[in-house]
C-alpha cells in the first residue's frame, strides 16, 4: 500500500542520506513526528460521539498541543481507558496491536529496542526494556528523545549520526 506522504518522506530521507548523518537523523526525527501525527490523528478519529464529548476534547487537545509528547500522551491516554468503551469496531483490532504486548522476535519489540539503543547512544535516560513491550510505548520514547535532541536538548552533530540504528533499514517507518 503506497501512501504518498510516506513516499514523499522517503525521497527526503534518501536525499538527507546523501547530505550528512546528522541531516538524516534529523529527517528521521521528522518523519517519527509525523508519524505519530499521524497515528494520534487516527486514534482521536476512531472515537464514538458520547454525551461527554471525548471526541471533542481529544480533537481540541491536538489542535492545542503545543509538542510531541502531547500527541505521544493522548494515543496513552485512548488506548488505556478508553480501548474497549469508545473506539469504534472498525478501530478495535488496531486498537489492540498498539496495546498488545510482543517479545523479541517481533518487529513492534524490535523497533522499541532500536529506539532504547538510539536513546543510550545520546545518553538520553528511557525506561528499561522489559521482555514483553507494546507498540504504544515507541511514541512515548520516541517524544522523549525528540526532546532532548530537536526540541529542549543539544546533541553534537556526530553524537546524532551515530545515534542511527544500524538496522534502520528493516523499519519502513
């Protein structure tokens, strides 16, 4: 399935390759933003109208959202108390494969992995990697390391190029 904004993220990712490591460790930040924009945009969209207006507070959350983790928070926050109750069934199964816990030999673990790995490299301090993880918690990392390297924090330009998985091809983000 092609979606033209991921190929058109991918024809950057492939130019900024080609620029320097830094440069493409920044195109990666980029694309995991949108990303999980994209993800959170999903989630928010998949919930019932109810009497409370949760759809609507969500929506207005993102709208509002002044950074990453508040996006990275919301999918949190829909997917823990809200999974069963207000996702729509078409969503449920979706629902379930961000919040399903996988092990090792499983892409979701390994892209979690790559992310702590990434974080070590930056001395960035992640939670530890336990032996079941979900995939919900690679937009909570992904904020935090986003943070300490585009947003709040300072990283030298080949502390960032060395930060990139070895493996990042296996992932078509």
């Amino acid at each position: 399935m092609n979606f033209e904004p991921f190929d058109m993220f991918n024809k950057r990712l492939n130019l900024s390759k080609d620029e320097s490591d830094s440069s493409y460790f920044i195109e990666l930040l980029l694309k995991g933003e949108f990303l999980t924009k994209i993800i959170a945009t999903v989630v928010v969209s998949s919930i019932i109208n109810d009497k409370e207006r949760t759809k609507y507070k969500y929506e207005y959350r993102l709208v509002r959202g002044n950074g990453i983790g508040e996006w990275s928070n919301i999918v949190d926050e829909i997917l823990i108390n809200h999974h069963q109750k207000l996702i729509k069934d078409f969503a449920i199964n979706e629902a379930k494969q961000l919040n399903q816990k996988t092990s090792s030999n499983e892409w979701q673990y390994e892209a979690v992995k790559y992310l702590k790995e990434v974080a070590k490299t930056l001395n960035i301090e992640l939670g530890s990697l336990t032996k079941k993880v979900n995939l919900r918690r690679w937009f909570s990392d992904f904020a935090q390391i986003r943070n300490k390297t585009r947003g709040h924090g300072s990283q030298k330009a080949s502390d960032l190029g060395k930060a990139i998985p070895r493996k990042i091809n296996r992932f078509d983000l």
